[in-house]
C-alpha cells in the first residue's frame, strides 16, 4: 500500500501523529483523515490517484493507529475534535502547508468540521464521507438511527465497561460492528484489514477512541452550542453512501446547511466505507470538487 508514499512521525498539538505522504510535494496539500475503527490505511485506493496533482497526507488521528493516546480527563478534552483539529494544522505546517484541502471520512469528518470551524483561514473546501453533523445526529436520532449506529450509544459508557468488553475479543468486535455498518459487506483489502485489526487489539487504542465518542456526546456539543450562528464559510462537499444509515436516517444536505454557508452533495451507490468500496468515484469527485477552489 501506498507506493511512493513516505512514513513520518510529526509532532501535533498535544500529541505525535503518524503520517504517510507523498505525492507532488510541491502542489497543494490535501490531508486525509479516517474514520473509526481504522487507521490512515483506509485510503490506500484514493491517495495514490491524487498524488498526480496533490502533496497527499494521510494522517492516524490522535488515539489510533500508531498515533500517540494522550491521557485523558474527566471531560474527555485530549479527545475532543477541538484537540484532534489542532494536531492536524501542527502536522500540516510542518509540511509546509498553511493552507490545504480536507478530505475526511467517518469520525475524521468530524475533525474536519472543527477544523474548519476553529482554523477557517488554513482550510480551503472540505469533502466529506458519510456523516451528518454531530450535534444534530444526536438530536434527530429516533429508534431506527439508535438501533443502526448503536455503537454510538455503547462506547460512550462509562469507562472502563466498553474498553473490557471489546478487548476481550477485539478482532471479533471490529469485524461485527463494520459488517452491520456496512450492510454485511466487506470491501477492505486484506493488508488494510491486517492493518485495522493488529493496531485495534492495542488496549490503549480501544480506550482513546471510546474517549474520541465520549467527547462527541458532551465536549463536542458544547463546542458546536458556543459557535452559535457562525457557520463553516468554505466550500462543503457532503457524500454519502446510498445503502446507508445516513440516507436512511437523515437529511444530510438540510442538516449541513444549517452549519455552513455553500454546501453540495450527493448519495453514491454504496454503503459506509466509500474510499474502499468505491474508490474511482470518490477520487473523481474529490478531484472534480478541490479542482475548482
């Protein structure tokens, strides 16, 4: 995976961050972050396409993969998206980038939303991969949405009951969770799944990316609450997987708009993991998108 593509530690705001990157150094930075319970391995199929025309950086976020898992507190700071966005305009000016595109997918996404809203002047457009945002997740969230992502509901339990409970049999837990999240499918390469599961059965990973959910549910909100009326003012892509919980649930495009001022998107004929199991159509339109800003 990802030929070409160099391996680096960079120190972030609060915490080292694993990074692969390469591409055209020289060109604009574009950085990819991933989803959870994954690592910057998911966009094996997608960076090498847009290494042409970017300096690609596909970055671990804090507390996965072989990021470093900063201790946390009691109102799961160290893992708010606040922190996490941080890291990343760290990691990206070391690289020399100031400003740079965003592609993000899942709980990177997530990051990227804060990102453009605490460092609006280092991001030009943000493309992002099947999510809605948080704080209106939660607050649209009805029976059918809670069965669905019940993952949602479960790792924001008091530690340590879900970080027990996974880490008795993490390959087991990883594999059922992304299966019924996608449907029953599975579209991860064999050296990207061998990837996911050896770095998930680490303890300290299991217990940062509970604490990643943990801070959705209270930090994150308070953080969103505080913006008031202040929106996202780049360019917002939204892409979704049209087998998936976010067509089925929500309203992705209305509930986007109400968080920021130029938003497009569309479902693609997928399920959640889009970079893997559609990759040519999420380049082609992360390039057709970033092309034009």
């Amino acid at each position: 995976m990802f030929e070409g593509f160099r391996e680096e530690m960079i120190p972030g705001a609060g915490a080292d961050i694993f990074v692969r990157h390469g591409g055209k150094v020289d060109g604009p930075g574009l950085l990819l972050l991933h989803g959870y319970p994954q690592t910057s391995a998911m966009w094996h199929k997608v960076a090498p396409q847009l290494a042409d025309q970017y300096h690609v950086v596909c970055a671990d976020l804090r507390g996965y993969g072989r990021s470093s898992k900063p201790k946390t507190d009691a109102q799961h700071s160290p893992y708010s998206k606040r922190a996490m966005a941080a890291d990343m305009v760290k990691v990206m000016a070391h690289l020399g980038h100031d400003r740079f595109y965003v592609g993000a997918h899942d709980r990177g996404a997530r990051v990227a939303h804060r990102l453009g809203m605490d460092h609006a002047g280092a991001v030009k457009a943000i493309a992002m991969l099947d999510i809605a945002p948080t704080r209106e997740m939660y607050r649209e969230t009805d029976d059918a949405f809670a069965r669905a992502y019940w993952h949602w509901f479960y790792l924001i339990l008091p530690a340590p009951l879900p970080e027990t409970m996974i880490g008795s049999n993490p390959d087991a837990y990883w594999k059922f969770k992304c299966k019924v999240q996608n449907a029953g499918a599975s579209p991860f390469a064999p050296e990207a799944l061998d990837e996911y599961l050896t770095l998930f059965r680490n303890p300290d990973v299991i217990h940062a990316s509970c604490e990643d959910y943990r801070a959705a549910a209270s930090i994150d909100i308070a953080h969103d609450d505080a913006d008031g009326d202040r929106k996202l003012s780049m360019p917002l892509l939204a892409i979704w997987g049209g087998r998936g919980v976010i067509e089925r649930c929500f309203d992705a495009l209305a509930l986007w708009r109400e968080r920021a001022e130029n938003v497009s998107g569309f479902a693609l004929p997928g399920g959640h993991y889009l970079a893997e199991e559609l990759p040519d159509p999420v380049t082609a339109h992360f390039h057709g998108f970033f092309d034009k800003y």
